[in-house]
C-alpha cells in the first residue's frame, strides 16, 4: 500500500508513505571504494556541504546501497527540518518513507516513468532516479544511453512520450509485458537499496547508546566485583610472601643454632643432613681420657635442672663434648657453668643468645677434669 504523504486519510493497515522526490534528490558522489563505514560517510557529507553550501546539520544524507555493485556512490539529500516535519506526520502502520521515485519498479537496464500530477517520476536502472517537471525530466534523460526497454505508466505526456519513441526500445505500459520481454524486476528491499526516511540518522546511535546505558549498571558492578577480587588476590599474595619469609628465616635460625654454628648456609637439606650423619658416627674414646658418654653422665646432674633444657649433645674428637641448652635467661644459665665447673668440668660457652620466642640458647664445650 503506497500513500502519498498529507493526500487524502492514510491507509488502514501497514504502507509506505511517499514524500515529493524532488525534494529528496539522489546525487552521486566520488569516493574512495577503500573507504568505509563511518568514514565513508563522514567524506561523503563533507563533499555535499561543500558542493551545495549546505549547514553542518541542515541536511540529512542517506547512503543508496544496491545489491552487487560494492560500496555506494550515491546519497538521497534532504532538508533536516522538512524531515523532522514529515516523519512527524506520519500515521499508525507506516512501514517505510521513501521519495516518490524509489517507489516504483527498478531492473538493470530499465527506465520506469511515471507522470501523476504534472510532475514525472523516473527510476533509472538499479541506482538512479528523480522526480521533475516534464519539460527538466526530458532534458535530464537525453543526457543518459538509452536503456534495454522502458515502463511507462501514468497519465500521457506528448511531450516526453514522443522522447521516449525515438529512442527505438521497446515501451511497457504494464508489468506482466515486462516480465513477458525476460525483464526480472527487483525485489522491494534491493529496489528502495535500504533507504527509509522514517527513522533519523542517529536512530541506530540511539539505540547502540540505550543498549550501552542498559548494560551500564551490570557492567560496573563487574568492574567492582573485579576490582575487588584482584585486590585479595594481591593481599593473599603479599602474606604468602611475608610468611614464606618469615618461614625461611625460621628455618635458618634452627640450621644455625642446630646443625651449623658456623660458616655459610648454602643448602639447608644437604648440610642439616651431613650434620646428622656426623652426629650419628660413633665416637672412639681417646686413652687415658673419661669417654664421652661418662661426662655426659656426670654433666647430666647439673643440665636436668628445672630452668634448663638439653636440646643437643654430640661429641667429636677435635671438639670434645659440646651440648646445646636453652635456659630461662642469661642468670640461669651463669648458675648452670658454675654448677658445671663445681662438678670438676672445664666449662667453654661458645655462643649464646636470646630466642625471639623468649629465653637464651648457648652452646657450652664440656670437659671433665682427671
């Protein structure tokens, strides 16, 4: 159903609204074929401006796509202001506004005329058009090759008829004889080449702007939740480092006051384990010497005192008896060397120092007197 714009009441269930075509003229354009999306469209507006001394905005420019021919060359031009007034007049079930021209029937190789009113409406092949005077549709159709066959429809015209019979092709007043002559029009969507004037130029921003605005609220709880998450990442990671620190340091506070008192540690597994195996060679006694488990014995009495603690004992034949005990404090451990040196021993204190846990380790080197 076609309505022509303000004429008569508008039809009941769905139509097109027609709107004067020469008010919306297709005007081809030079632009790069590289040059796509936005930018093309953005080139093409530039040259229209600079072309017709047009007003950034007081024009609207819809691109005319035709099927199989690549990127478009050709844009409908309208006046912003008489758009906005057309698409407010529009009526309940308007499909599509389009110019007058776009409405009738478009082939390669075909001219549709069609005269109603005074005024002629032309569809030339797949990517051409107007809408003039009978006098200027003439003239702008004697600068054109002449096409394979022409669809005249409307009312007579002696003028532009008599034009049309000398270009020698064939002239159609109906669409079945042009179906007859093996003339295969194009379908509705390949003909109007995706134009419609009902929505504005910004309607597909528009609708890209509310489905951002939509998501706008899930999209920064994310953000949070995700900025949330990473910040424990990276606390959990800082305590895993500071108490792996703090581990290794344990570590090697226990190596040095247990298995190696003096020198580097380089590898702990290795030189713990070469300390135990020392540990666990038996030791022989020198003669004339007491044996080392003797003076352990008899340094025994003193080391099960309440406020002190054995915590190693080993013997070498370079180092004599050498014990490793912790005490209360520095007081406790000076009663335990004099109680060691009343016993009869010779008494070494080769290192001692306080725990961060609380209390002092120290290792005294025995040797019992003859």
């Amino acid at each position: 159903m076609l309505w022509r714009l303000g004429e008569g009441a508008a039809p009941a269930g769905p139509h097109v609204a027609l709107v004067p075509g020469a008010q919306v003229p297709l005007l081809p354009l030079a632009l790069p074929e590289k040059l796509r999306g936005m930018a093309r469209d953005r080139v093409a507006e530039r040259q229209l401006m600079d072309q017709l001394s047009l007003p950034d905005g007081g024009f609207e420019m819809r691109p005319l796509t035709v099927k199989g021919t690549g990127q478009w060359s050709r844009a409908l031009v309208a006046d912003a202001a008489l758009a906005k007034g057309w698409r407010a007049a529009l009526r309940p079930g308007c499909s599509a506004l389009l110019p007058d021209y776009l409405a009738l029937p478009a082939a390669a190789g075909l001219w549709a005329i069609d005269v109603d009113g005074g005024l002629v409406r032309a569809r030339l092949g797949q990517d051409d058009g107007f809408s003039a005077e009978p006098e200027l549709a003439q003239a702008m159709l004697a600068d054109l090759p002449a096409p394979k066959a022409i669809l005249r429809s409307g009312q007579a015209e002696a003028g532009l008829d008599a034009y049309l019979a000398t270009l020698g092709v064939p002239v159609h007043d109906t669409v079945s004889g042009l179906k007859k002559s093996g003339i295969s029009l194009l379908r509705w969507s390949e003909a109007t080449g995706g134009v419609n004037l009902k929505d504005p130029p910004s309607a597909g921003l528009d609708r890209l702007r509310d489905r951002i605005l939509r998501w706008r609220v899930p999209v920064v709880f994310g953000v949070l939740a995700l900025a949330a998450w990473t910040a424990t990442i990276l606390l959990e990671t800082r305590q895993h480092r500071a108490d792996a620190l703090r581990d290794r340091q344990l570590t090697s506070d226990l190596v040095r006051q247990h298995f190696v008192p003096t020198g580097p540690i380089l590898d702990v597994r290795a030189q713990v384990s070469a300390a135990m195996d020392r540990a666990a060679q038996p030791v022989q006694a020198e003669a004339g010497t007491i044996p080392a488990l003797g003076q352990f014995q008899v340094a025994a009495e003193v080391l099960t005192a309440a406020d002190i603690r054995v915590l190693a004992a080993s013997y070498r034949s370079d180092t004599g008896l050498v014990t490793a005990v912790e005490a209360s404090d520095f007081t406790v451990l000076d009663q335990v060397i004099e109680a060691l040196q009343a016993a009869g021993f010779l008494v070494e204190q080769q290192e001692s120092r306080a725990q961060q846990t609380g209390g002092v380790v120290a290792r005294l080197a025995l040797e019992l007197t003859q």
